[in-house]
C-alpha cells in the first residue's frame, strides 16, 4: 500500500507543476500576455516620441512667430499671397 503511495506522489507534482505552468503561461496577466503588452508598449513610446518631435516643431514655430516680425511676413507672403504697400506681385505661370 505505502509503495502505491510514494507512485502517486511525483504524478501529483507533475500535475500539479503542468497546471502551474498553463496558468503562466497563457492565462489573462501570463509570461504571453506580458510578451503582448511589451511589443505595444514599445510601439505606443514610438508613437510618442514622434508626436513629442511634431509638438516641438510646432512649439518652436508658434515661438518664432510671436517674436519674430520676419517669420510672420515671411508666412503671410508664403500661404496668403500677401504683398506690401506700393509693391509689385509678378506671377510667373510655366
């Protein structure tokens, strides 16, 4: 009888380690699950870094504008087609 026992005992450790080992594995907050999340993390900080970079250059243009009476004429004459007073605009179409 005692001899059945000592059996029983590693086949119920292995069992035992088997459930162990799925619950790691592929349950809800698993080693996959945290796999997963590192992989969009890491994309989500990419992402990030990109918008930081476009705020930035927003930022430094917004400052430029509002300091700088060069970069506002510079704009209105770009995107508005604005001219100064008593000064001539020649188009050339190609």
């Amino acid at each position: 009888m005692r001899f059945t026992s000592f059996k029983a005992v590693p086949l119920l450790l292995v069992l035992v380690l088997a459930f162990l080992q799925y619950h790691l594995w592929f349950e809800s907050g698993g080693i996959i699950d945290m796999i997963r999340t590192k992989k969009e993390l890491a994309l989500q900080m990419k992402e990030n870094d990109k918008l930081k970079k476009r705020n930035d250059d927003v930022m430094q243009e917004v400052h430029q504008l509002q300091t700088s009476k060069d970069a506002i004429e510079s704009r209105a004459r770009d995107e508005l087609g604005m001219v100064k007073k008593d000064e001539t605009y020649y188009q050339v179409v190609q």
